[in-house]
C-alpha cells in the first residue's frame, strides 16, 4: 500500500493553502502521468513516514473533466492510504457532493471544514459534531491559510483515521443494482480497498474512468456479467444517483446548519 495522504477538494477550497503550510520547502512538483497538469508532493515534518500529494481540485467524482479524471484514477490505481478532503465550509452544499462521494469509497478519510473565519463573519453556524456523526467521519474545523486546525490534523493523521463508512439511502431498485454488483464484485479476483458499493455506483454511473480500469482489472466474464446488471435498469439511473445524493445533502445543511440574520460584526442598516 502507498504510504500517501491525499488532498481532496474543490478548486479554490484550500488545498494548497494547506499543502504549503504542511510541508513548507520539503515540496517537489512534477506532472501527473501523461498530462501537463502540475503533480505537487511534499514531507511533513511531524509524519515523516508519509508523502502527502495535493490532487487537483475537482467538484465530483464523475471522471468528466481531465482534473477528475486524474484524481479518481489516482484514488483507484494508486490508492492513498488516507485521504483529506477539503471543504470550503462557506460553501458547504457544494462542497459536500464530493465529500458524499469520496466518503463512499470507504478509504480513511477526514474532513477539513475550512474556511471557518469566513463562514462566522457570514453567520453561519455549523453543528460540527453533528456534521461527523451524519458522515461517520472525523470533522477538522480550520482556517487554513492562517494554519489554524492544522495541528490537530496532524495528531489525527499519527494516531490513525479509521475507514468511512458512509451509505446514502438510494431508491430501491438502485440498491437492488447495487446488490446485483456487489455480490459479482465479490467473487472478483482483484482486491480492492475501495468499498464494492462505490465501484457499483460509478459503474451504474457510468463512470468512464472507473469503468475502463475495472476493464482491465476484471475477467471478461465478470465484466459482461456487470453489463446485463446496468442493462436491466432505467437508463436514468445515473440521475436518480445524483438526486438521491442531493437529497441526502440537502438533508445535512437542515439539520446542521443555521444561518443568524444578524451576523457578528456586521450592522445592516
Ligand atoms: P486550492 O484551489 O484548493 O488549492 O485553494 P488555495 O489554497 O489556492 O486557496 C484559495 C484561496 O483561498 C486563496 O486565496 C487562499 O489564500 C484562500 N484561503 C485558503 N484558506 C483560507 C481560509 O481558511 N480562510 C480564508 N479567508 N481564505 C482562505
Ligand atoms: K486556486
Ligand atoms: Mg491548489
């Protein structure tokens, strides 16, 4: 397994701001694999046994642009060990979709809420703990340009995040594809470390990226087996994936957010 902590996030959710603050000068910036799309890897200090890799920002999982592509080829193919998902917490019903996703993969993850210092001068108040126990993992409020919340980031990271495990209620018959997938996944000779829901679900998607590393991966058979699956159902599953995600989300913002009419600092007149 590749010792890797894997920044994630939206474009200008902070990634960056982070992965500089983290690793200072011990950076080294190369391509990622056939693209001239710029790959920056760097050492902490403080976790030594560990190369933290900044993806590029992407606000879905759903291999369209080359930016997602890149990334969930490297998630699948190269595997972090730990993923950090950044999410810019004044743009929190946005930001989450991804977040929904990633956390469906099951990899370790834990989520940054950055951004808190705008957020607060915008009035909004997030239930924090109640935002990690809805996605069953590890919430870090932070103001990452000012390396607030970075420390204890990095106490987590040396004690060990525990794997996501995070399921969004689909409509029954996606689950009922869900399960189809499952059960032939199951039976597969690859071992994967991403939880067999989420490759269910990017097959149903059709995620084109996912789908054609599994080509590779998977025997033929298994392969068609997996088509008939997605055959037999509407040919808007994929919308019915992401209505359900948006639900779930919508969800969320109601019962952990609250937004004061009269922010701090701040006089209407
Ligand atoms: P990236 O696209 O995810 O790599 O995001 P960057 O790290 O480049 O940050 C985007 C912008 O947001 C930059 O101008 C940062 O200085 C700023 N920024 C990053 N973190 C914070 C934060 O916590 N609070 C505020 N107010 N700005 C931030
Ligand atoms: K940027
Ligand atoms: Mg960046």
């Amino acid at each position: 397994m590749n010792k890797s902590l894997a920044l994630v996030g939206n474009p200008n959710a902070g990634k960056t701001s982070l992965f500089n603050i983290l690793t200072g000068t011990r950076q080294y910036v190369g391509n990622w694999p056939g693209v001239t799309v710029e790959k920056k890897e760097g050492l902490i200090k403080k976790l030594p046994e560990y190369v933290l890799v900044d993806l590029p920002g992407i606000y879905s999982l759903s291999a369209q642009s080359l930016e997602e592509q890149l990334a969930v080829t490297y998630l699948l193919k190269e595997s972090p060990h730990t993923l950090i998902n950044i999410v810019d917490a004044s743009n929190l019903e946005r930001n989450l979709y991804l977040s929904v996703q990633l956390l469906e993969m099951g990899l370790p993850s834990v989520i940054c809420l950055n951004m808190m210092d705008i957020a607060k001068d915008r009035g909004l108040q997030i239930d924090i703990p109640a935002l990690a126990k809805i996605l069953g993992a590890v919430v870090v409020p932070m103001v990452a340009r000012k390396a607030n919340g970075h420390d204890k980031l990095i106490d987590l990271l040396r004690e060990g995040v525990q794997n996501a495990t995070l399921t969004v209620p689909y409509p029954t018959e996606v689950e009922a594809a869900i399960r189809d997938l499952d059960t032939l996944l199951a039976s597969s000779p690859w071992n994967f470390r991403t939880s067999r829901r989420w490759l269910a679900l990017m097959w149903l998607e059709g995620n084109e990226t996912v789908e054609e590393i599994l080509r590779h991966q998977l025997p033929a058979e298994l392969i068609q087996q997996m088509e008939a699956v997605r055959a037999a159902y509407p040919a808007a599953i994929e919308h019915r994936i992401r209505n359900a995600r948006y639900d779930f989300i919508e969800k969320i913002i109601c019962e952990v957010t609250q937004q004061s009419q009269n922010p701090a600092g701040r006089t209407w007149s």
